[in-house]
C-alpha cells in the first residue's frame, strides 16, 4: 500500500485506540507513527505497509521494512488478535516484535517461526499527576528553550551526529515538522553558548489520552556527561505538563539510556523482544 497521509492517520487512530484501551501497554504511539514514517525521504519503495480495516476502521496494521532487515512491524486492536497469524505469514518477513512477557503473542511467532530472541527495548512510563520538579541547573551559558523554523539546520544537525549515520536532512524534517502531532513548542533542545544544540529532546503528545513520548532524544558526544541530556528531558517533561499531558512515555535500550530516563522519573514497565527467523 502506498504511503499517504490517509494511511499514516489510519494506522495513528488505532494507536489512539490501543492507548485508550491498554494503557501504558499500548504498543504504539502516534508520535511512533509519525516519527518513523516521516523521519527519512525516498524510503517508500523498502516498505510494505498493509491495513486490515473491519466496518469501515483500521483493526490492524503491518510495516515491513525491507532495507536489508526485514522487521516486520505491526499494531492489532486487542479484539482483533485473531488477525496476528495472517499478519505473522508475511513471507520475506526475519524479524517480528512481541512483549517478553506476552505468550500469546509470543505462541503465533514460534507457530512462523520467529524464536530467537534479539537485544531487548525497555517501556518506560512516568505520570505527571503533579507538575514534574523543574530541570536542574545548567552550566553557565547554556539555556534551555524550544526550536522555531529558523533552527532547522542546527536541530537536523545535531540528530545526525548523535545518530551517525542518520538519513535525516532538512527536507525530511520539514516532513516531521508538518506531521501530526508535531509541535515546535514541545520539541525542546539545549543550547551551548556557542549557538550549537548540545542536547535535545522531541515530545510528541496525545492530547485526547493525555500521554506524551519523548522520541528521539540525544546528547552531542563532546557535551556527554554534564547532566545536559536529564535536563532537556526535565524541561521537556514540564512544558508536556503545561501542555495538559498527564503521563510520559519513552524506550531505552542501553544501560545508560535506561539510567537517565529514571533519573528523571521514569520507570520499566515491559520489554519489547525482537525475535528472528532463518
């Protein structure tokens, strides 16, 4: 199916619904949907998205990204599980996701052959009942602030270094940037006082579950380990707050990643386990 904003709004209302639904089990977020849709320019044609629709609505989705992977990505209503073994014989499929601790999931993966467990993506969770503690102080001269369109060059510029090797450009972050549900005030960065971003953090919220994600998030390698990449979380989970979000969510699959989303409150809830075939 070809990618279109149809398509990308299909597969986020089921992510509304889940969330509704399941909480903070919900697999997805729509800041996920957005965020890995229109991340990357010209990727359409190593993808093969398909919805299964029932009266008219979304009830399913699978992502295969045939980039040299194969993962096969995928979104089932809890009502519609049924559906996972059609989904789970995507042929050129090698790798598919399920929660560590979900066996029935994990039964329809062994049943196509999906049964070695691959490195492991931690849930995070944080509620914001209260209004979070404002973010620590920063050394002198750095400041935190959210971007504008004049940051575009410097805000790509930073993903692409702490993502090295990133296929994110200033075209295609203008894609992200026109995408539901971004929002320049919530896309939060440190500045250093030499007018580069030393650290960032993009929250993507849902306003009709009150539930933000913090995706992606990065520090500079020589900014690392001054408390930059706590603090632009902290700022970021603050200005989710005033924006009337009322719990956070964020992935970590490092050691380090994992320690300072808990230093500012988060906690694992699930794990997310790739498992691969062949």
């Amino acid at each position: 199916m070809r990618l279109s904003p149809e398509v990308i709004a299909a597969m986020q209302q089921l992510a509304l619904e889940q969330r509704r639904l399941l909480g903070e089990r919900a697999p997805w977020h729509v800041g996920d949907v957005a965020w890995g849709l229109r991340q990357h320019e010209g990727r359409e044609s190593e993808w093969r998205i398909r919805l299964w629709v029932e009266d008219g609505r979304v009830v399913a989705w699978s992502w295969l990204k045939q980039d040299g992977r194969d993962l096969l990505e995928h979104d089932v209503h809890s009502e519609h599980l049924h559906l996972l073994d059609e989904i789970l014989a995507e042929p050129a499929a090698r790798v598919a996701f399920a929660f560590e601790d979900d066996g029935e999931c994990r039964a329809v993966l062994a049943r196509h052959g999906f049964t070695k467990p691959q490195e492991p993506m931690h849930y995070l969770v944080r509620d914001l009942a209260e209004p979070p503690p404002e973010a620590p102080p920063l050394p002198d001269g750095f400041t935190l602030r959210t971007v504008s369109q004049d940051d575009v060059p410097e805000r790509v510029s930073i993903h692409r270094e702490v993502w090295a090797p990133s296929r994110v450009t200033e075209s295609s972050f203008a894609q992200v940037r026109a995408e539901w549900p971004y929002r320049e005030s919530l896309d939060c960065v440190v500045e250093a006082p030499d007018g580069r971003f030393a650290a960032y953090c993009l929250c993507w919220p849902d306003d009709e579950n009150r539930v933000g994600e913090l995706e992606p998030v990065g520090t500079r390698p020589e900014f690392r380990r001054r408390g930059l990449g706590a603090a632009v979380c902290a700022f970021a989970l603050r200005r989710l707050y005033e924006e009337g979000g009322r719990q956070a969510i964020v992935y970590c699959a490092t050691e380090p990643a994992c320690a300072l989303y808990e230093s500012v409150g988060f906690r694992i809830h699930a794990t997310l386990v790739g498992y691969s075939r062949y």
